[in-house]
C-alpha cells in the first residue's frame, strides 16, 4: 500500500530529486516559486512505501480563459512500470483536481515512449493532449569526459566553426545582471522576427531565469563579433547533473563566424566546471519530420555537438470536466497553425 500526500519541505523533494539519473529544473521547488512568481500555485506530491519517499511530482496551477488544469511538468517521477503506483497516483491527483475544480490534470513525464505505457495511460483514463508543453524529442549530450574527446566526437564543421571564433576573436561574456536579460529580450525579439516562431512572454522569461539565477543555477551567455557587436544571446539552466540550453536568440551578422557555436562550447564548459554530467540542448525535430518543421535547422545545429535523441512520452491529459473539450479545441487550433 502506498501513502500519497503533500510535501511542504521542500528540501526532502529535492533531495529525492537530485538522486535521480536526470535532474529535471521544473521539477525543483524554485521552479514552483517561478509559478508563484506568475501569480500561480504549487504543490509538490509525495508517494511513500512505508516512510521512503519513492516517486511524486511538482504540480502547477496554469489559468487560462480556456480553463483551468492542473499541470505536472516533466512529471511525475515514479516506476511508470509499476501500474498499481501508477493507478494510485493518478485516482489521488484526480481527487485533488476535483475537490479544487480543476477542468483536467495534464501529464508531460519525462520518461521513453513505449506502446506499454501508452496503452496503461489509455486504460487509466488519459488522452493525448492537443500539443506538447515541453520538448518532447530531445537531444543529449554525455559531458562527462574530456574536453577534447568531445570536440572529436563533434562534427568536423562544427569543431571548426568554434576554433574559428575563438581564433577571429569572438568574445563570450557570462553574467546574471538584469541589463544582460533585457538584452537577451530585445535580441529575442528579433529573431522572433527574423524565423516566425512563438516566444515566450517577457514576463515568463525574466521570472524564470529570476528564479534560478537567485540559487545560482541560471546564467544568460552572450556573444559579441570582434567589432564589438552583440550577435547572439542565451540562458542557460544549471541543475543538479543537467544543464538545459533553455532559451536562445541570434542575429547571425557574420555568416562565416556564427558564434552561436562558441556559446554552446562554452555553456558546455562551464557545465563540466560544475561537475555536470549532462548537456540538454531541448527540443529538436522529430525523425521524418518535414522540412517545413520549426525545429529543422536548430536540430542539425544541436546535433552536430553530439550526444543522443530521447524520445519522450508525449503530454497527457485527464479530464476533468466538460469545459476540457473547450481547451482542446482551442489548442487543436494553436497546433495546427504552428505547424507542429
């Protein structure tokens, strides 16, 4: 039998947190404090054998005009191979989102996609979501060696490309200071322009990377050409034995120095500085995916470093009530004109 119940100490989470294989920084408690940042709750669930603390999950709250759910990203952490854990989990979160009327709970675990655990997914209720919250096909890069192993283990190109901007002079600047972020905006919000994508809002990007920055754990990399012109901008998250290149932004003003590598190679160093084991470069494009797909060419570009692709269980809901059809028509909407 297990006990499932809310955890108020967040140390005993992270603690169970910073043991796992991957360490996942929106499941950390400062990530529940950047939701309450964005005027938004948290609860941070706990499954218990005994008095051990087994699995669980961080929870958010997420408004919108469309309803209101109940979200675990990256969640929840448990033996997913284990259905009797797994059915008691989701009858206590489905309790929970009943009793705080919730429209539906959304799922988005971090664990391989197999057709087993869709199908007990399925049997417990569960419905594929509209559209991913997270990266869902990821690529990651094993740092724990050397420095010049990893170089060889690059692409020949994208080895060269970073000898070549630390030849012609590329200066890499790293801080935490609130000027670097709004410039990171500012660049973002020309390469927004410049590759028609959706970004996040300037509110959710500064409260995140506040959030982490004030533990240490997040720093903006910027980029500057030997001219002295900014060209490229990005946030990096430090948690536990990961590093996740969380937000980017780039102009390209040189096309035959793209610094862009230089930020990577860097970002990387400073994670093996840390003792990190693994480099998440998040989301690229899935395999056979069109070459109209957003991710196309920022995939090449990450897995030219090296590493793997972890395909990911895609994100699952549960509904709740009938205002869930509501949201997934809109979303069915919003993933189509973005094309993924």
């Amino acid at each position: 039998m297990y006990i499932i119940q809310q955890i108020k100490n967040d140390k005993e989470w992270e603690s169970f947190l910073l043991a796992q294989p991957y360490t996942l920084f929106v499941q950390a408690p400062t990530y529940g404090h950047f939701y309450s940042a964005m005027h938004e709750d948290y609860w941070i669930f706990g499954i218990y054998s005994g008095h051990q603390l087994i699995g669980g999950s961080l929870a958010v709250s997420v408004s919108a005009k469309r309803g209101k759910f109940l979200y675990l990203p990256y969640g929840p952490i448990l033996d997913f191979n284990n259905q009797t854990l797994l059915n008691s989990f989701i009858d206590f979160l489905k309790k929970f989102a009943i009793e705080n009327k919730f429209d539906f709970v959304r799922f988005s675990p971090f664990a391989n996609q197999t057709e087993l655990r869709l199908d007990a997914l399925k049997k417990l209720g569960l419905r594929s979501a509209p559209m991913h919250m997270l990266a869902e096909t990821t690529w990651l890069l094993d740092i724990n060696i050397s420095s010049d192993e990893l170089l060889a283990n690059m692409k020949k190109n994208h080895r060269n490309l970073i000898r070549r901007c630390a030849k012609e002079g590329v200066r890499i600047e790293k801080k935490v200071d609130q000027k670097m972020l709004d410039q990171f905006n500012c660049l973002h919000d020309e390469t927004v322009k410049k590759h028609r994508f959706y970004r996040f809002s300037r509110e959710y990007i500064n409260n995140e990377f506040r959030a982490f920055a004030s533990t240490g754990n997040a720093v903006v990399f910027e980029s500057y050409l030997p001219d002295g012109r900014l060209d490229a901008s990005a946030i990096i998250i430090y948690y536990g034995n990961m590093a996740v290149y969380r937000h980017a932004a780039s102009l390209n003003l040189n096309n035959k120095i793209p610094t862009s590598y230089l930020i990577q190679w860097e970002a990387i160093n400073e994670a093996k500085r840390r003792g990190i084991k693994w480099y998440n470069f998040w989301g690229i494009a899935p395999e056979g995916a069109s070459q109209n797909h957003p991710f196309t060419g920022i995939a090449h570009f990450k897995k030219g470093f090296g590493g793997f692709q972890k395909n990911l269980l895609h994100c699952h809901d549960l509904p709740i009530t009938n205002r869930y059809w509501l949201n997934w028509v809109i979303e069915t909407f919003r993933r189509i004109k973005r094309g993924f």
